[in-house]
C-alpha cells in the first residue's frame, strides 16, 4: 500500500489525531519524525501525494527550533500547516512570527475573509465558526505571496494560503472535535487538494502485512508473545497466514493475570486455532521480581524485561527464531515514547515499548504498529477471528501489576481477582459488558475503617472502573445505574475478605488515563 499523505511530527501530542482523521476518511497515512527527514525523504516524502506539518511545543525563532530546509517546500507537493506548522511556513517564507500576549488557548472564533479550497463547501465568506486553538507565537507578517483567508476574533491570522503552491496553514486544530467540520478541513486537504487514493482498508492491509511479513521473516522462525487479548492474537493469526508452521506462539502466566484466564485463554486458543502455543507458568519469577516495588515505571520497567528474557531463554530452546511478534498498536507507541522523535512528554512506559530493555537479541516484529485498537478488531473480523477473542475488553501487558497500588502481594493480587472477577460477572450477567470499552477494579494502597457485623474492620479500598471508548486514545467513565454499582459495591464487600470499602471512578480521559499506573 502506497503511502498518500505524510504527517510530519513536530511533537504535538495532537499529531495522532490528525492521523486518525485522515484513516477515517479511508486514506493511507504515516506520521515521520521531523528530525528524521533525510532518512524519509526519498522513500516516503517524494513519493506522498500530501504533506501535513504538525503542530508542536517549540517557537519557530527559539534557538533549537525543530525547523524544515527548502527541500520540502520545493517539491510541489501541497502542504499544509497546523499551528506550529503553520508558523514554520510563515517562517520558511520570511513572513514573521512572534511572542503574542493574547494567547489563544480552547475555543475561539475565527471570521472567514475569502473562499479557498482549503475550506470549500465548509465554511463561507463573512461568517463565523468555533475553533480550536492552542497557541501563543502569532504570525505577525504573513509572507509575500501568501493571503489571509481567516482571522481569530484577537485578528491573529487563521488561515492563509498560497494558491498556486497549494500551500495552506491552519492557527487551529482541524483534527479536534471542537473544531466545527475540522474533519471535513482535512478531508478537503487530502482528497480534492493532494488528491490522494482512498484505498486504506482492513482487507488491503491485510493482504499488504502478510506480503510484508512474509518478506522479512524469510525462512527464520517467529516466536509470538501471546496475551489471550485481541491486540496479540490479530497478530499471531496474522502472521501465522503469511508464515504458517515458522511461527511459535508463548503464554507466559505472569500470575497477575485476571481469575481463571490462563486456563480459558489456552483452551479458547487451542479449541480455534491450529497453531503451536505453549503455556510457561512464570508467576513466581514475576512475583518475587516485584517485592518491594511500588513505583509504577519501575514496574512496568521489570515486567518489560522480565518477558524479554523469557522469550529469549524459550527462543534458544528452539532453532532458527530471528524474529519475537509482538500486539504492539499505535497508541502504546504513543503513550510510551516521542512517537516519532517529536519531543513528547513520556506518559507511561508500555510494557511492550517503553517498558522493553535496550539490549535485545530478538529483532521486533510488530504488525499492528500503525493501527488504532477499532482498526485492529476490524482486522480480527477480517481474518475470521471468533467475537469472544474480538470482544474481550483490553487487558494491559503488566496486567493486575498495575492496578495494585503500592506493593504487589500474594495476598493483594488475590483480593483484586476476587473482586475484579465480581464485578465482569455481574457486567456480563446485566448485559453491560459489550457496551463498555473496558472495566476493571484497582486496588487502593490505603486502608480506611469500616464496620462489619459488629466488629471494626480496617481494609482496603477497591475502585471501580468502567469506560466508554473508541481506540483508547480519549474515554469517558461509564453511566451506571445507581442501583447495579450499589449491587456491585455490597457483592465485593461481602465476598471478597481484605476489601471494605468500594468506590466509582467518573474521570475521563484526559485529564485522568484509562489504568491507574
Ligand atoms: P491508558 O491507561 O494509557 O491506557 O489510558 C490506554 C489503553 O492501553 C492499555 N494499556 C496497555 N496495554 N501494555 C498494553 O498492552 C501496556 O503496558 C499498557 N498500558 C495500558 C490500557 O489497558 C488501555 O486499554
């Protein structure tokens, strides 16, 4: 599949969304690191039919602004900028940008001057419409050649384009949902602008990952870690269809694994899929590499290598294994690192990414990188995986490691099993569970007094969490029915010992994230 726009990646934390829009639409896109461009140039930039400058926390005149040479503007491919993209073309093209005491951060509003094709059949001349913004350098001189086609309600400019170059710039965010038909923006720069093929979906993916896999892989051998969960089994079939018998896949039992589910997942493998699986029971290497650990990276740190040395000590035992498959998507590559050399703020350390040790002997092969958790189930669909693997809700890598606050116990990953078993049951048995992106307990590391019969109790504290989703990226916490939390609450409560005192977590995602560590 060919590559029709490029997003260049200036460290927005936004740079994903813009990506994700352009999927919607149906085009194949890639986000590359700004700092990485010689390295793309040829393979990639020449042959886009879009480029899209991304937005980013830098100003384009601080002295190690992340900045673009002339090549790229010398292509004749159309561009567009986005805030900080924006300003570096204005830069680029000797207009002038600045430090701006009227920062515009949220909505705003922006008046429409002229038409352009940027926002044709959007937004019309003379009228008003609610953006997004999040700024505050300011292009104080737009470049010659250049016209205004927006300004902001402060009469900083909005949108400006070059015609004949095809070149636009946007102040705001097209790729937010509050920016009104910002969708339809980046529709109009990648279709009827660049004109770029809508051929991305799963079926044409599919046939591409397994031309690919089978290229890379060659005759070695493939060992698959295997999660039970729908990111790493899409990834196992996957590769089983381009590789057949080279593939191996491993369960490792970490014994933080949720109650029962080894034994279900292997069986529900084994029934499915004719493909060589293993179980390694490591739970008490996991456990006891994790006394005394409290700090969430830590944690997932450990639990990072600990599978790496596992797959590795396995992948001896067998001959010829080059390769270790991993269900790694976009959004854990994202999370866990400058994405694409962006400067991004780490937020947590995926187990399979961020988490990994630095010296490995296995080379990575990781099919779903590009793909968002929806697009990996219209995958799973799409290679005729049964719904109770595509239905599962996510289960995170390091798995109940970190939804144990504080130190993980023996005792405390029973307790949390226990309840975490209660409240699936009683989703599943009120037929909420399909409905929910994902639910899970936590495991407070704080006790509080309660009173039981008529004794005192001193006990833990259990959360509750329940979310609405599209691909994990943003959540909202789910709407109960007072009476089916309360249900819940008094069934932990009264069956699981150690706990006395359950609560309900409302916070969304931002500012909150979807785990707890
Ligand atoms: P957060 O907590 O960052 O999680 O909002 C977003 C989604 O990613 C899952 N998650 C992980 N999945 N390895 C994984 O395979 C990990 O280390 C990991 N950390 C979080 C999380 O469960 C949610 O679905």
């Amino acid at each position: 599949m060919k590559t029709q726009i490029i997003i260049i990646d200036f460290g927005s934390q936004l740079t994903k969304l813009i990506a994700r829009r352009i999927r919607e639409i149906g085009v194949f896109c890639e986000v590359v690191p700004f700092n990485n461009i010689e390295k793309n140039f040829k393979s990639k930039i020449v042959n886009s039919r879009g480029i899209i400058l991304s937005g980013g926390p830098s100003s384009v005149y601080s002295k190690n602004a992340p900045l673009l040479g002339d090549k790229i503007f010398k292509l004749g491919i159309p561009i567009l900028g986005i805030c900080y993209g924006l300003q570096l073309i204005c830069n680029f093209f000797k207009g002038k940008v600045e430090k701006s005491d009227k920062r515009e951060f949220g909505k705003a509003n922006i008046n429409i001057l002229k038409k352009s094709a940027i926002i044709d059949q959007i937004y019309e001349p003379k009228k008003m419409y609610k953006v997004w913004m999040s700024h505050s350098d300011i292009i104080t001189k737009i470049p010659k050649d250049f016209e205004t086609v927006a300004l902001s309600e402060n009469s900083i400019l909005a949108i400006i384009e070059n015609k004949k170059k095809k070149i636009f710039g946007l102040q705001f965010h097209p790729e937010v949902n509050q920016t009104v038909k910002g969708s339809k923006i980046i529709s109009n720069f990648v279709l009827r602008i660049s004109k770029a093929k809508k051929d991305w979906n799963m079926n044409s993916f599919k046939t591409d990952m397994i031309y690919q896999i089978k290229k890379i892989v060659g005759k070695k051998k493939v060992i698959c870690g295997l999660s039970g969960g729908v990111d790493s089994t899409v990834t196992a079939i996957l590769i089983n269809k381009a590789i057949g018998k080279q593939l191996q896949c491993i369960f490792v039992d970490t014994g933080l694994m949720r109650k029962n589910e080894p034994q279900e997942i292997e069986s529900l493998f084994k029934k499915n899929f004719n493909i060589s699986f293993v179980r390694l029971n490591a739970s008490t290497f996991f456990i006891k590499k994790l006394k005394g650990i409290s700090d969430p990276e830590k944690k997932r740190k450990i639990i990072g290598k600990l599978f790496i040395e596992l797959f590795e000590q396995y992948s001896k035992k067998l001959r010829n294994v080059f390769f270790l498959a991993q269900g790694t998507l976009y959004p854990d590559v994202i999370e866990s690192i400058a994405a694409s050399g962006g400067k991004k703020v780490i937020i947590k350390s995926h187990h399979n990414v961020g988490g990994l040790p630095k010296k490995m002997n296995l080379n990575l092969l990781e099919p779903l990188r590009e793909l968002f958790k929806d697009e990996v189930r219209l995958l799973g669909k799409e290679l005729g995986i049964p719904k109770d693997f595509i239905s599962r809700h996510p289960f995170p890598g390091p798995g109940l490691g970190i939804r144990i606050l504080g130190e993980i116990t023996r005792t405390r990953i029973k307790i949390l099993k226990e309840a975490d078993s209660i409240f699936i049951n009683s989703l599943k048995e009120a037929n909420l569970y399909d409905k929910i992106w994902q639910a899970f307990c936590v495991l407070l590391p704080v006790k509080t007094v309660g009173v039981m019969g008529d004794n005192r109790t001193y006990e833990q504290i259990c959360i509750l969490r329940a979310v609405t989703s599209k691909d994990g990226m943003t959540a909202d916490s789910f709407h109960f029915d007072h009476k089916f939390i309360s249900e819940c609450a008094n069934k932990i409560v009264n069956n699981v010992k150690g706990i006395n005192r359950v609560c309900y977590d409302c916070t969304s995602k931002p500012p909150g994230t979807i785990e707890y560590e």
